[in-house]
C-alpha cells in the first residue's frame, strides 16, 4: 500500500468516525422527543435520506463497496429516522 492511500484510508477512517459521531448528536433529541417536547422533524428526515442515499452509493461501488462511506451514513439512516419518527 502506497504512502498516499494509507493517508487516504486514515483520512477516511477519520472522517467516518466523526460522521457517525454526528448522528449520535441526535440521540438527546430522540429523547426529548419521547419526554414530549418534539422539535421538528424536517432535517433529521432530510439527513435521514441522503444518508440513505449514500450508503447505496457505497454499498454499490465498483469494484468493492465502500465502507467507510457505508458504516456512518448507516448510523445517519438510523438514528435520523428515529428522530423524525419520534418528532411527530
């Protein structure tokens, strides 16, 4: 492995830790949510999407999937969906 795909694959594994640490953010929302004090639940629905979109990006990559794309928008598919839901 070349120097510079060790630093692709740090710089990735980086960016795929703190993405999922973004989507953890919304768990203090899920539970104000079931505490009765909803917020809106366009965003995370939004987020929720895209997310979704990108981990079929990821898992449909030629020629492997892409995990590091695919692991944290899964948390974001998740916890995003779980946001809304509970919003309503």
């Amino acid at each position: 492995m070349s120097t510079k795909q060790k630093i692709n694959r740090f710089v990735g594994s980086i960016g795929a830790i703190i993405g999922i640490f973004v989507f953890i953010a919304y768990i203090p929302q899920i539970i104000a949510n079931l505490n009765g004090a909803p917020a809106q639940p366009f965003q995370p629905l939004f987020a929720a999407v895209s997310c979704l979109i990108w981990v079929m990006y990821g898992w449909t990559k030629e020629p492997k999937k892409d995990w590091i794309l695919i692991i944290p928008n899964a948390a974001g598919v998740i916890l995003g969906g779980l946001t809304f839901i509970t919003a309503l």
